[in-house]
C-alpha cells in the first residue's frame, strides 16, 4: 500500500508509543515514550539487500495493530509457540497467556507509529554484518532494532530511528521502499498560493537549511517590493535579464516571469539539487517551459511541454554556485537572499551586471545587524556598532557602506532607490551607475558617525581630511563638557546619502495600482512621505508612457513619461536603450546641469518619541505633536523604522524643547497644550489626515476647551 502524509491519522491503543505525525503543518508531535531494560547497542543504519531492488517486503516487525502481531503466530492454539520477533536465546517458547503479554509489554508498548503502522522492536538477527571504518565487513552482535518502514534500514536506538523518520519527512519521503516507488515524488507535498502563483512546499517549508523547498509566508512584504521593482525596471528597458541567484521554491522568479511576460526573461538558480527539482516541478505547475542546460532535462522538459496545452512564458533552471554564475553572465537584475548575510555575493553580482541595472540585497542575520553579536558584524561588514535608539537604520546604512565599497572595487558607484526594515530582514535596492567618478562620488557618502552615549545625539563626521582638535565640538550637545571621561563613541563606517528615490517609490506605487497589489501600496505611501520628510500625502500616480527625461540623483535618464487623463507629468522616467548603452546619456555635464534640481535629502536618522519623554510629564500625541515641530520651521516626518519615530532636522535639544512645551504635568487633568496650542492651533485639526496609514495611531476623542484667563 501506498502512504499520504496528509491522510495519516493515530488511534489511542492505550500504550505508550511515538507519534510521527505529518499533516498540513511542518511540525511533528512527539509523545512521551517508557523505555524498556534491552540492551541497545550505539547508532548505525545497514540496509537490508532486497532493498536495492525497490520491491522489498515489509518486514514482520511492521504490524497495523496488536492483533496482527499476534496473527503472525497461531497463539489459540495448545502447547508451547516461540516469539517471532525473538530468537530461542532470548526467548524460549512459552504458553499462550505469557507470549501474548510478551509480545504486548515489549515489542508492542515501545513501538514508534508512522502513518497508522507501528515500527516493533526487533531482536532477530537481521543485522549480521555491517562496514567498518576501513571498508570491511564484521559481524555485528546480535541485539535490539528497528526496521525502517520507509528505507528498510535497521537502527539499534529508539531515539536515532525517531531521528532516521524525521529525516525522512524533511526531505519528503512519504513512500516506503516496497512499494517501488522512488523519494523524488510529490505526494507529500502540499501547494501554496501567492499571487496567483502555486508552488509545490514539503511540510517542513518553514524550516530553512534542513528542507530543499523552504518558503516563508511573512517574506510576501519582500517579494512584493522586489516585483513592483521589476515591474518598473522593465518600463526603462527592453528584455530584461534578472536573476533570482536563490531560488528555494522559485517563486520569486515565477512571479516576475507570469505577470511581466515578455518584458523579463527570467533565470532561477540554486546549488541544492533538491531545490532544482522543486522548481522544475512547479514551473510545470504554472504552466511554464523550463530551459536547462543539460541535454536529459531537455529531453524531459520537451516531453513536459508537449503534455502541457499552454505556455504562459519560458523560465531558465541552472545549478551552480551563485558566484560562478555571476561571473560567467551579465544581467541587468539581481536579486540576492540567502540564509543569512549576503556579504559574499557583492563582488560577483557587481562584476557583471549592466549600466543602470538594479541590485536588490535582503539580509536575514538580524542578530548580526541589530547589534548582538558585534565580533560578526565587524567581520562581516567592518564596522563598529552599538545599540542605539535607531539602531535598525544603522543596521540598513551599514549594508549600503558594504554595497558601495563592493561596486566601488569594480568600477562602479551606486544609488539608493529604498531601504526597508521589516521583521527580521533588510531590504537594500540600488542602482549601478557605470564608471570609476560615479564609484569615487558614492564613496565620499560613506562616513563615520559620533554618538553621545549619554543623549543619544548624533552626528556625522564633517568632510574633512584633517584632524579636529576635538570631534566633541561637532556634536550639537554639550554633554561632554558637563559629564565626566568620554561621552561619545565612534561608529560606522556608514552610508551618509539618502536611503530613499521618491522619483522612483513614486513610480513603483504606480506599478502596484496597476497589478493589483493592494497589500504593499500602505508601505510604499509611507516611504514616499518618509523620503520627503513630510506628513502631507502627495501620491502622484503615472499613467502611459510619453517622451520625457528625468533625474535622480544627479543622472539624467532618457525615457517615456507619464500621461493620466491628459495631463503630462516630467517627474517620471524609464530608459529606453539596448544592452551597449552610451555614455552621452549619463554625461557628468548633463549632471552638473541638473544639480540644482536634486530634491533636498531626507534628515538622517530619527528620534523615538517614548525614548525621550519627560519624566512626570504627559507628552502629546505623535500626531499633534508633529505640527507644533511644523510650526517651529524644522522639516519633520514618520519613519517606517520605528513607529514612535519622527525624522527630523531638529536637534536634539531643540525637540526636547518643543516636547516640553507642549507637555502637561501628570498631577493635573489638563491635555498637552494648555497653553491654549492644542484646542486653538488651527492646524492640529487636520493632523490625522497628514499622517502615513501604515503608522497612525489613535486620537483623543473629546476636545479639550481652553481655560478661561
């Protein structure tokens, strides 16, 4: 018979056994077992001989349920009968009453369960010689085991066979060797749905590095971004190559390749074997041709396709390493994810990619990052850190210094296009700009930053090559005068450019309109009032293509501009060009012409409002509170980084001062504003419309009436 892991069920027998269950969810339920006094002798697995033909019998140790153990034998029957799990050594025959509790006290109540059948412990001797170190065959002393209902291998310990059974559900073998059936078949995965794309998971998708078809559903935010980024990196050219350099599952990639069709020819990669098969088979789910190189798979896909009525695109399969095949190949996307840092690939994914192409890194090794393990981060990124109110934009400026000195190795500068902080991951996008001045321009923004330990100010080292008498005096705050020792400390070093193209967010929450993307347009709202450094929502979205030019930091882009209901707008831009592109197009004199146009830089860096209240005061709302700043002439926004964040060019001292203004004892009754500011202030009214939807947070619900005098 066959077995499902989605089918499986267990029956309470009232005797203590262990449950590998494996249902919809990756986690297996293991009861609590007794152990029996056996002599068990240290792991191995051996396989029986039959095995190798993939037709073996089950072995009589693997029964259904107690009564057909007992079938195995005629126990009704007069005289004396011998166990069949034991030999005459260590069992005599004995009467029907004390073989019935033998079979039941010893081989039934420490048996392990999987998919309705008990694994028996076995003590004939099936395991008469095994390899040593040296290659030779020994015998091995006659003791306790299991045999494996899957692969047939028989293992002494209770524990290594719990082991041996969970490895087997990690890889997804679900079908027993005497079945004839092989370990790649499908059966025992399960499909989910993304954006109208299917993708074939073992049940153990949420456990990265120990199944070959790991997906992480709270990613979705993240592929989200990476697509609305394709989509309008395909609006500039014509023909995009992009590489998916880990594919896992090959969502990623299928997605790119079913909702941009033509416009992208998409390549999916991975080293593992087992993940290159999971994406071959879900291609074929979602009606994909699959390109290999070699020449069986050819074959095989060929044979797949003709099976396959229509064929929504064509997607490239290749198994490498991922530094190889970036060296090999040009591309203009690269979208980097591995378990973990992606410090590895910068070089290879900078060596080829083309002029104005996109690299888009998302890091995972958030304990690195967030600052828990500081001798890592030091190795991996070179860079001296310390936690900080702020410290998940450190962590973001941090992967940007790494990306700029990368492509600054092969010639090339950089420009940010957005940085997003979720969860536990670090999306970095950026643009290639071709050429050793663009490389030397994206290295003078890579700074060092001083730090007071005692106010948290903050503030990057000037451009200076010169040495300061004292790197206290550029700090805004006077702590180290009044404080004594050392006050500050130095970090980084740390990209000092902007984090954000509102140019470009601009557009990419045009293409989510357009597709449908409903759950990504809050964010990207926000990022586009975060790169303004404002609470007001403009939200300019582009319609069809017409001739226009624009300029994002500094680079002219030649392109079809946007037309929505008749009205033309300039401010968006998509290269049209071949794969040679010309220099006449990027000039640095076209550059110096457009410099007084570069939109002013968003203020590094942010405050928590909660990390700087006063002690028995009552602070304002963040949302009334961000006019009075308003008021007060500095520019000031929300920050998806921190929902109590505000980002503004304020110092410190002077936001704890308009806070203290503002702010009420906690004794009295009255609301922030006393003053008469929070009733009578003409602007606070439409302050819950000028916030960002994503970080909105509740409003008082009754007005506050001045006092009289």
């Amino acid at each position: 018979s066959t077995f499902n892991f989605e089918n499986d069920h267990v029956e309470d027998v009232g005797s203590d056994t262990i449950d590998l269950h494996s249902g919809a969810d990756s986690t297996q339920n293991f009861s609590t077992t007794t152990t029996t006094d056996v002599n068990l002798e240290n792991f191995s697995e051996t396989l029986d001989p039959i095995t190798t033909t993939g037709t073996a019998e089950r072995h009589i140790s693997i029964q259904q349920t107690l009564t057909d153990l007992k079938n195995l034998i005629g126990i009704e029957g007069a005289g004396k009968k011998t166990c069949p799990l034991c030999p005459e050594e260590k069992f005599k025959p004995n009467y029907s009453h004390k073989l019935r509790r033998h079979l039941q006290h010893l081989h039934w109540k420490v048996s392990i369960e999987f998919e309705g059948y008990r694994m028996c412990i076995c003590h004939l001797s099936c395991r008469r010689m095994k390899t040593n170190l040296n290659g030779e065959q020994v015998p091995v002393r006659i003791g306790a085991h299991y045999h494996c209902i899957v692969c047939s291998a028989t293992i002494a310990r209770r524990t290594d066979m719990i082991s041996h059974i969970t490895r087997h559900l990690n890889k997804g073998d679900t079908e027993a060797s005497f079945t004839g059936a092989t370990s790649g078949q499908m059966s025992s995965t399960q499909v989910m749905k993304e954006v109208d794309t299917d993708v074939h998971v073992f049940p153990n998708h949420m456990t990265p590095q120990k199944t070959d078809s790991f997906f992480n559903p709270k990613m979705k935010p993240n592929r989200q971004l990476i697509f609305c980024t394709l989509a309008v990196l395909a609006q500039e050219r014509k023909l995009l190559e992009c590489l998916d350099a880990f594919g896992a599952t090959g969502i990623m990639g299928l997605q790119w390749a079913k909702h941009l069709g033509d416009a992208v020819k998409v390549t999916i990669n991975d080293i593992n074997e087992g993940s290159v098969k999971i994406i071959r088979e879900n291609c074929h789910l979602n009606r994909m041709k699959v390109l290999t190189s070699r020449k069986d798979d050819e074959e095989e896909d060929e044979d797949d396709v003709e099976e396959t009525e229509d064929i929504l695109g064509t997607i490239e399969v290749t198994q490498m390493d991922a530094n190889v095949l970036m060296h090999l190949r040009a591309f203009d996307f690269i979208h980097l994810d591995p378990f973990g840092t992606a410090i590895n690939y910068f070089d290879a994914a900078f060596r080829n990619v083309r002029n104005l192409g996109i690299v888009s890194v998302t890091s995972t090794d958030i304990s690195t990052l967030y600052c828990k393990a500081l001798n890592v981060t030091m190795r991996h990124y070179g860079c001296n850190i310390v936690r900080t109110e702020y410290y998940k934009e450190v962590a973001a400026r941090m992967i940007i210094a790494s990306v700029a000195r990368a492509a600054a190795r092969c010639n090339k500068g950089i420009e940010v296009l957005f940085t997003v902080a979720l969860e536990h991951f670090v999306l970095v996008v950026v643009r290639v700009l071709r050429g050793p001045t663009q490389a030397d321009e994206s290295l003078k923004k890579i700074r060092r930053l001083i730090h007071c330990q005692w106010c948290e100010e903050r503030v990057f080292y000037k451009k200076c090559h010169m040495l300061e008498e004292s790197a206290y005096r550029q700090l805004p705050c006077d702590c180290h005068g009044s404080m004594p020792g050392k006050t500050a400390v130095e970090l980084g070093p740390l990209w000092a450019g902007s984090l954000f193209s509102t140019g470009f967010l601009r557009r990419m929450l045009f293409e989510a309109v357009q597709h449908g993307i409903e759950d990504i347009q809050p964010l990207l709202k926000n990022l586009i009032c975060e790169s303004e450094c404002t609470t007001l929502k403009h939200y300019s979205i582009f319609g069809p293509m017409s001739h226009s030019s624009q300029e994002e930091s500094g680079v002219v882009i030649k392109t079809l501009a946007s037309q929505k209901s008749g009205v033309e707008d300039s401010t968006t831009a998509v290269y049209s060009g071949h794969d040679k592109r010309k220099g006449n197009d990027v000039s640095g004199n076209a550059a110096k012409r457009q410099k007084g146009d570069i939109p002013v830089e968003h203020p590094p860096f942010y405050y928590s409002i909660h990390r700087h209240s006063i002690r028995g005061m009552n602070i304002p709302k963040i949302n009334k509170f961000l006019p009075y700043l308003t008021q007060a002439g500095f520019r000031v926004g929300r920050t998806h980084f921190d929902p109590t964040g505000i980002r503004t060019d304020a110092t410190l001292a002077q936001l704890k001062a308009i806070l203290m203004k503002y702010s009420v004892p906690t004794h009295t009754d009255s609301q922030p504003g006393v003053h008469s500011h929070a009733s009578t202030d003409p602007i606070s009214e439409p302050v819950q419309d000028s916030i960002p939807e994503l970080l909105e947070v509740d409003q008082p619900t009754e007005e506050v009436k001045p006092e009289s005098g």
